[in-house]
C-alpha cells in the first residue's frame, strides 16, 4: 500500500483526511507544527515545511504521495500572509517533486476564479479577487506549468463551501453556534438568496482522498457535490438540525455587491473517481 504524506494535517480540513486515508489501510505521514488532535494512527511529524531543508522529502518519509493541505489564515482572504507564503510553498513542492515526489494533490478554492455565476469546471477563467485566491491561483499556475518539465501527477482538487465539524471552520454556522450559545435569539443575515455549492468536511475528506490516491483524472478536480443550494436554506436546516433556539434576521446587512448570485462545481470529474472506488 502506497505511503501517504498529508501536510498541515492538524488543520481544519487535515485531520478528517488523514483519518479517511487510515480508514481506507494506507499509510499516512501527518506533518504539521502541531499535530495534538491527529489520528494516532498516523506518523506524525512535527515540523515547518517551510524550513529551507534540502532533504524534506526524505525525512517526510519518502512518500509515494502528498496531499499539500498546509496554509496559512485559510478564512482570512486579505491576509498579507497569503502572498507572503507563496514562494515558500513553491520551493518547498519544487524540492520534493525534484527529490522523486511521483503525486502531488494540491488543495485549491473556488475563490481562485473571483466571480462567476454558474459552474465552474476546469475551463472557467480565473479571476481572483482577494489576496487568498490570487495566492492559490498563483500556486496552481506554477504547478501546472511545472508538470511541462517534470515527470509527476498533479491533482489540483478545488474546494467550494465547506461545513461541519463547525466551531473549528470560522463560518457562519460557527458564528450562530457561538451566538446561540451567548442566549442571543436572533442573528443578523443578508437575504440569504445566494447558491452556493456545500459539502461536509468529511464527505470532503473522502473526496480528497480518492481523488488522490487514484491515478487516471488528473489536472483540476472539483472536489464538490454540483448541488447550489441557497444560504438560507443551508442556514436554516443547519438551526434545526442542531435544535438551536436562535432565529435569522433576514435584510439585516445587505447582499455584497462581489457575491455571485449562484456558483457551484462541475463535479463530473470527482464522479468519475467515486466509481472507480465502487466494489473496492
């Protein structure tokens, strides 16, 4: 069984992957610089990928496979850190694809293409609109055209609205949590019309994970259900399935003028992948 390195492992996203991916029998390095709530069944590594270290690859585990999670401020979209990290995640994925990395599965964000209404597939342009997305798209970019002059497979698995596992994800689901929690009863909301493509972390997790671990769809993967659905309605089912006592104040801030009134993935890919596992 192939050997897995999950990078920022301790993150929001990083500990339902590297549990998926035991779950599934592989071997799984976890890295991160703190790794306290990561499945002991992983290996963990403590440490700073970022660290100028000609030998990472090796003392990652030379794995077969890494699923670069690791980043900075992730629901901060105008941190400076963004742009600040960048190079340091490229030098750091150059040296362990030169090092004989052979798959490297990149977290990306619809938030690389700025604003679309509609679907979005591998084709859409891209147009970032926040110091997040123009630093993931950067990132991509390089990647991609480093595939030209390098013999390995990227995956470049582009993530839409992410929710569950909600006091650790910086959404407004946890934002009524903590409100319902303080004894407020209602919230304060915009219309709540906008379509947005939702997935759990978990069903994300497992998406990462096959995606990533198989071998014939490659390139930009919408790791998505395909499904808009509107914020409202996400919102609301979120209230009841968690029987909060807390009710939305609908028009109390205005809709952002930059917000598409609909995006969603074209999950067609990620369809592909799922079938490929069926009967396995």
């Amino acid at each position: 069984m192939e050997k897995v390195l999950v990078t920022g492992s301790g993150g929001y996203i990083g500990r339902h992957v590297v549990r998926t991916l035991l779950d599934m029998n592989y071997t799984v390095i976890a890295a991160d610089i703190h790794n306290t709530e990561v499945d002991d069944r992983a290996t963990k590594i403590n440490i700073s990928i970022f660290d100028d270290d000609p030998d990472i690859y090796k003392h990652l585990g030379s794995p077969d496979i890494c699923i670069h999670l690791a980043w900075r401020n992730g629901f901060v979209h105008n941190a400076c850190t963004h742009m600040e990290d960048l190079s340091a995640h490229c030098r750091f994925l150059r040296r362990m694809i030169e090092s004989g990395l052979k798959n490297l599965a990149v977290m990306g964000t619809m938030h690389e293409v700025g604003y679309w209404e509609g679907a979005i597939d591998e084709n859409t342009p891209c147009n970032p609109l926040s110091q997040y997305g123009v630093a993931k798209n950067a990132l991509r970019q390089s990647l991609m055209q480093l595939t030209k002059t390098q013999d390995f497979n990227l995956y470049w698995l582009r993530a839409y609205y992410i929710l569950g596992d909600d006091m650790k994800n910086h959404s407004v689901f946890t934002k009524i949590l903590q409100k319902a929690e303080e004894g407020e009863k209602t919230f304060p909301f915009n219309s709540g019309k906008n379509l947005y493509d939702f997935i759990s972390v978990d069903q994300l997790a497992e998406y990462i994970s096959k995606a990533a671990t198989q071998k014939e769809i490659t390139g930009i993967i919408n790791v998505c259900t395909g499904k808009p659905v509107s914020l409202a309605d996400k919102v609301e089912e979120f209230i009841k399935r968690k029987r909060l006592s807390i009710k939305l104040n609908y028009g109390a801030f205005p809709d952002r003028s930059y917000d598409s009134p609909g995006v969603w993935g074209n999950p067609e890919k990620m369809k592909k992948i799922l079938e490929m596992f069926e009967g396995r």
